[in-house]
C-alpha cells in the first residue's frame, strides 16, 4: 500500500474528493495544534476536541464495519438478526 492510496477510492482506485477533502483538514488541524502546543497556549479541552474528532470518526467507522460483518455472518449461519430498537 503506497501514501498515495490514502486519497484514492477502494473500488476503481480514481482519486476521491471526500478523502482529498478529510486529508488535507486533518493535516491543517494537526498543524493547528502543533502551533498551539509550540507556543505553549494549547488547552486541555482543544487538545480534547481534536483528538475526539480525529479518533472518533475512525472509531465509529470501524464499528459499523464490525458490525455490518457480524450481522453477514449471521446472515451466513441461518441466524436470525436482532432487532435494535
């Protein structure tokens, strides 16, 4: 897997906007924070945000992967998915 792939899609491996989009507002938030930190101003609750907000959407999207994978083998095994209500 090169660098490059980062930005591209996983099924016809053209470049995608969304994740030219999400690459380069992590790399200018990452260097937000740097700044901050550098100089000493960096709060805790900033800190807090972006780290939520950089780790939270790959968290929550590997969840629902998880998930949709555990419901196929379900699915697979003649089992009856449950309900969420």
């Amino acid at each position: 897997m090169a660098l490059a792939d980062i930005v591209k899609s996983v099924g016809d491996g053209k470049h995608s906007l969304s994740k030219w989009t999400q690459t380069i507002a992590f790399l200018t938030c990452t260097g937000v924070i740097c700044w901050y930190a550098y100089n000493l101003q960096l709060s805790e609750w900033m800190f807090g945000l972006y780290f939520g907000v950089a780790v939270g959407g790959n968290i929550l999207n590997k969840k629902i992967a998880v998930d949709k994978v555990v419901e196929e083998k379900k699915i697979d095994a003649a089992i009856e998915p449950e309900r969420s209500s």
